[in-house]
C-alpha cells in the first residue's frame, strides 16, 4: 500500500517543492525495480561523504559506501532490500540541502529509464525537477 500522498499541484513555495520532490523520489523507489533502485541510491549518495551518510537513517547509507568503496560508489541489490521509501526521503531531504543539482540530475536519470519514466509519480517529479531548475536559473540570470 503506498503511504504517500500524491502531489495534486506544483507546490508553491521552495520548502514545498523540496518536500514534494523528496516524497515523489520516495515514491518513485518504491515502484522502481532493483536495478533502477540502485542507481537511484548511487546518484544520490555521490555528492555525501560518510560523516553525512552517518547521520542519515541510522547508518544504511554509510554501510553502503563502506562496502562499495572509494571513490566510485555501486549499490548491490542485497543492499537495495534493506533501504525502504523512508530511507530514501530522508536521503533526498538530506542531499537537496547539500547539493541541489544532484537532485535535479535525477530529471534526465528517470526519463532515461524505460522501467519507471511512464510512472506517474516519475512524471511528476521529472516535471517538479524541470521546473525549478528553470526558475533557479532564471534567478540566475537576473541577477
């Protein structure tokens, strides 16, 4: 049963959208096969060095980085089965603090992806990563 509510709307404000985008990319994994999972995991933990993975989800993710080395990252499917959709929100939550481009890199990752770009929740979050990119660069630009 998914868990999650289902984002209806753009949200309207940043704190929105980064909790919107961190509950689709949870969603996404969800549905998301074990292959597709991993490089989810390996294209979020990129940007994190293993004191900040400490802190997030009681370790999951640093014992990850320690078992795939240093410094290319590979997530096995033994370890996929260990990481829920919480996890991984919690992760997003994380990385968006620290590297926001990380998280918008997941827009042309999901699209790539036959097994999971047709989900609605992928849709979504492509869309929501899409459009703040766009405005954070218009920003940009103005100033």
């Amino acid at each position: 049963m998914n868990t999650y509510p289902q984002a209806s709307s753009m949200p309207a404000n940043h704190q929105e959208t980064e909790a919107s985008i961190a509950q689709l990319v949870g969603q996404v994994y969800e549905i998301a096969p074990p292959a597709e999972r991993s490089r989810l995991l390996e294209h979020l933990l990129k940007p994190l060095g293993v004191l900040s993975l400490m802190a997030i989800a009681n370790g999951i993710f640093a014992s990850i980085r320690f078992r795939s080395g240093w410094p290319d990252i590979h997530v096995r499917a033994e370890d996929v089965q260990n990481v829920q959709p919480d996890d991984v929100i919690t992760l997003v939550n994380y990385v968006q603090q620290v590297s926001v481009q990380a998280v918008d890199g997941l827009a042309d990752m999901l699209a790539g992806s036959a097994a999971i770009a047709g989900s609605a929740a992928a849709i979504m979050l492509i869309a929501l990563l899409v459009q703040r990119s766009r405005s954070r660069r218009a920003e940009d630009n103005r100033h």
